[in-house]
C-alpha cells in the first residue's frame, strides 16, 4: 500500500500542525503530564486518519468490455429508473455509491473508451445522500463510450464535508476501465447512468470496491433514443426564424 498523490500536501500541514502544537504545549506547560499524554494520543490518531484517507492499496483489474466496474469504495445506496437530464436528457439506470470518510477515495474508469463529454459544474455542499445532490451540488459529469458505441455517463459529488473535487481526464481522452480518472477529498458519493437494458450486479446496501466490483453488465446493442417533441418545436422555430418574413406595402391613391 502507498499514499495517494493528493494527500501530500494535506499529510505535510497535519504534521506541521502537530508539531506545533506539541512543541507550544512542551514549551508552556511542562509539568502537564495528563494533558500532553492526551494531546499526544490525539495527535497519533488524527496522523493516523489523515494517513488512512489518502491510501492507496494496490489492486488486481480484470477488464471487460461487457462489464461496467464500480467506479469508487463505498456502499449502494441507489437503484433506480431515471430520467437523465443534462447529457443523455433520456430514461438510464441510475446507481449512485456513497463513499465514507474511511473508505478509499481513489475515483477510477468504469469502463475503457473515448471520452465524449466532459463539464465541472460549482455548487452547494448538501449531504451526499441527499436526493438532489447529484444536480445541485459541485460535481463533474463524465461520459464514455466504448467501443461498441454505448456510453456511460457518471458524476463525482461533493458532499457536505468534502470540499474539493480532483479529476484528471478531460474530452477526447482514450481512457482504460479501471485507471484513474479522480480523487474525492474527505466523503462524497458517486453517480452511475446506465443504458436501459443493463443486467445490475449489485444490491441496494451493498458495500462494494472501486475497480474491482462489477456494478453491471451491459446490453449488447443500445436502441437510438427518440427525439423529443421538445426538439421538434425547436427546430421548427429555428426553420420558421430562419424564412424571410414577406413585408407588405401599401402604395398612397
């Protein structure tokens, strides 16, 4: 096992922060026997939490292009039929992992393929498990697609105690399932949308492991959507602007 590359600077200032204040306790009361055993024991153990966070233990990924990977540690918390509204605008299976500050917050590829679409939306910072942080907190929306032309899209979300969200994929990128693409500071909670058709692997409460869980299968061929009534107005109205509108003039008796 190995500390994550984003965890440097914030081990650095945890142990700046700790030897300064053990060296003012030292320095102003040092006959406090009781309470500099404490503070030291305090001290050991916030090292310790910070260390754990940023883990990075080494693992074993079978690749599948059937298969979609999970893309986070944590548990299942949503199985559900949904629309999606800001890429696919279309009914997906929606699946969402909730990662706890003790889980390992490295983000990786669920699947291997091109990257279509790619966009950082700033937010609040409501609760992971809240129903409308998946559209209203800060988050980035991803989408590949693989090989036999299906995408998925997935979202990293902040929650209410993390606070930065690190991504390192952009559009355009060849991306392979199961690498990195992330890394969630402090908890939060990622988004899965999967084509209707999908064969779920998992179970709601199902603690599950980034990169090594297979969350789902994946159908063979992906029916195109249907366009919207929406979008026919649209483009009629684009049409309709687009004419050169007749004007007509009276001639003076």
């Amino acid at each position: 096992m190995t500390i994550h590359k984003e965890g440097y600077t914030s081990i650095a200032l945890c142990i700046l922060f700790i030897f300064v204040l053990n060296a003012v306790l030292q320095f102003y009361f040092p006959q406090a026997f009781v309470i500099k055993w404490i503070i030291y024991i305090l001290s050991f153990a916030l090292f310790v939490i910070i260390l754990q966070f940023f883990r990075s233990p080494s693992i074993t990924i079978d690749t599948d292009d059937k298969m979609v990977l999970c893309p986070a540690d944590g548990k299942v918390v949503v199985i559900e039929e949904t629309v999606e509204t800001e890429y696919f605008k279309d009914k997906r299976i929606q699946l969402s992992v909730f990662m706890s500050p003790i889980n390992v917050h490295i983000n990786r590829n669920p699947v291997s393929g091109v990257i279509k679409y790619f966009k950082y939306h700033p937010g609040k910072y409501l609760v992971a498990w809240h129903p409308k942080s998946s559209t209203e907190n800060e988050r980035t929306t991803v989408v590949t697609e693989n090989k036999a032309g299906i995408a998925i899209l997935f979202r990293q979300i902040a929650g209410a105690l993390a606070r930065r969200i690190v991504w390192y994929v952009k559009e355009d990128d060849v991306v392979k399932q199961g690498d990195q693409f992330g890394f969630i500071k402090f908890g939060s909670r990622v988004d899965v949308f999967l084509p209707l058709g999908s064969t779920i692997k998992v179970e709601l409460g199902e603690v599950v492991k980034g990169g090594q869980t297979i969350l789902a299968e994946l159908p063979a061929t992906v029916a195109p959507a249907k366009p919207k009534k929406a979008d026919a107005d649209d483009a009629f109205e684009a049409v309709a602007a687009a004419r050169p509108v007749k004007t007509t003039i009276k001639k003076k008796a």
